[in-house]
C-alpha cells in the first residue's frame, strides 16, 4: 500500500501560528472568565431537583430569594429539571432550602445532592495538581531514558498545547471544572504521548537506516508512514467518546467532553507540533557543533 507523504516539517509554521492563535484565546479566556470550578475545589452543594409542574430558570431564581440565596447558579438540564449550585449546607438546612423552594414552585424532588466542604474541595484540588506534576515528571524521565531530551522536551510541549487548549475552552463556555476533568487531563497526558511516541519511534529508527539522509525528509517520512495508524487510532476512540457524550447522561458528560478535545487536539499535536518541534530543535543543535 502507498503511503501518504506530505511536507509537515516544510509547512510547519502553518502548524506552529495556528497552535500559537488558540493557545493565546486559552490564556485570555482563562485570565478574563476564569474557570468554571465546580464544587468538588470550592466546596458546596450541588443540588439536582425535579420540579413538578412546567417552570424555568426565572421560576427558580425567584424561588431562591425567597429562601435567601438568590445569587446561586441554576442551569436547567431537561424540561423541570435543574442542578443548583449554593453554599455547603449541613442536612438540616438543605431539606429547609428544598422545602421553601417546593412551596414557592410545587411539588420539588431532589434526584441528586453532593455536599462537599471548603477545606476538602482545597485538598481535592491541591492532590490533582501534585497528580498532573508527577505524571509530567515521569514521563520526562521516561521520553528522555528511551530516547533523548530534545524528544522529551517536545513531547511534554505539545502534551502542555493539549492541556491547556482543553482548559481553554473549558473557560471559554464555561463548563464546569470537577474532579473528572483532573481525571479526564491525566488519561489525555498518556493517550497523547503515546501518539507522539509512535512517531518519535518511526523517526528514531530512520535516522538509524538512513543517516546522511536529509533531516527533514526523516520527519516527513516518519509522520507520513504513522500518519494512517494515528488517525484510524483517533477516530476510532473519537466515536465511542461521542456516542456517550450525546447518550451517556450528565454525570459523565464534562470528563467525555474533556476527552474528545485532547484526544482530537493530541492527534494533532503529534503530527504538527511535536514531530516538527523536534526537527527545528535538532537542526538549531547541529548549528551550535559548527
């Protein structure tokens, strides 16, 4: 079978200026809007109610005043229901805060309710950014153990373009950000190096047949002989994702969401970013020796 061959490292800062342009929309979105925590780092309760009759999110905030909270955040999920997100209450002062917002809109059940303090939504929040450290700190001794640093170096850059693109537009529409989505970055850190280490590999071991072979044509050769197994791989856990986003349920819908942003942004990453990231590293090295 002919393999597709196309001039990824000639056409790299077209890869380069498009990754650029989303990045600076994340810092900016997240320094304007900030993120969307939700309340397993801020500590709260969040509350999933189903009211009898027909109403809408204005019947609800007008409910809320009444029970003295009206600056909580409300977003209807389906026709009468809603998830409420208001301070941490103990027992008794939710079923009060329930019980005044059933007489003011009817009949009110509550089909979910997670409470979760201050101190440990910190705690939750200080335990996943140590998580996400280790696993970067781990993969930098294993990329440049098995291959080189300047492999490492660019494989943990375009594993940072995955990340920080997925929490930019977590930020950008504000989705919510709960301990899932630290869950959903840590398998995006592994499914997108593992991509990339395809492609590293393909170039490590042509550079060993082939060693007075221009540097470029190797990069090229490399993606563009990996480029069908990286795609036919993306897309064929790109379906599945989708298939539960749209048919699984709200519980797990933000850690799906999180997944088929990095998944599609890592399989590009890969091939536009790493691969080519590599070759100007390697190039800008041979320069300094002469």
């Amino acid at each position: 079978m002919k393999t597709f061959y196309f001039t990824f490292v000639e056409k790299r800062k077209i890869f380069y200026a498009l990754s650029i342009i989303l990045m600076i929309a994340s810092l900016a979105s997240v320094l304007i809007q900030g993120m969307n925590f939700g309340i397993d780092f801020t500590g709260g309760t969040n509350l999933h109610i189903s009211v009898d009759k027909q109403v809408k999110i204005a019947d609800v905030r007008q409910a809320l005043e009444k029970t003295g909270h009206g600056g909580d955040q409300i977003q209807e999920l389906a026709d009468g229901t809603f998830q409420i997100k208001t301070q941490f209450m103990q027992q008794d002062d939710q079923n009060k805060y329930v019980k005044t917002i059933s007489d003011q809109l009817g009949k009110t059940e509550v089909l979910q309710a997670t409470a979760v303090g201050p101190t440990i939504g910190q705690e939750i929040l200080q335990k996943g950014l140590i998580a996400l450290f280790i696993a970067m700190v781990l993969m930098i001794a294993y990329i440049t153990v098995r291959f080189e640093w300047r492999f490492a170096i660019t494989g943990i850059i375009s594993l940072f373009h995955d990340v920080f693109i997925t929490i930019g537009l977590f930020s950008l529409f504000q989705w919510e950000v709960n301990i899932t989505f630290v869950a959903a970055i840590l398998t995006i850190f592994g499914y997108s190096i593992n991509d990339t280490i395809v492609i590293f590999d393909r170039i490590r071991e042509n550079l060993g047949r082939v060693k007075r072979q221009d540097l470029a044509h190797v990069v090229n050769d490399s993606i563009s002989a990996t480029l069908r197994r990286s795609l036919v791989t993306s897309i064929s856990t790109l379906l599945p994702l989708i298939a539960v986003f749209l048919f699984g349920g709200d519980t797990t819908r933000y850690f799906v969401l999180a997944m088929i942003i990095g998944i599609a942004s890592g399989a590009y990453s890969s091939i536009g970013v790493a691969a080519p990231l590599w070759y100007d590293f390697s190039m800008a090295s041979k320069r300094k020796r002469f």
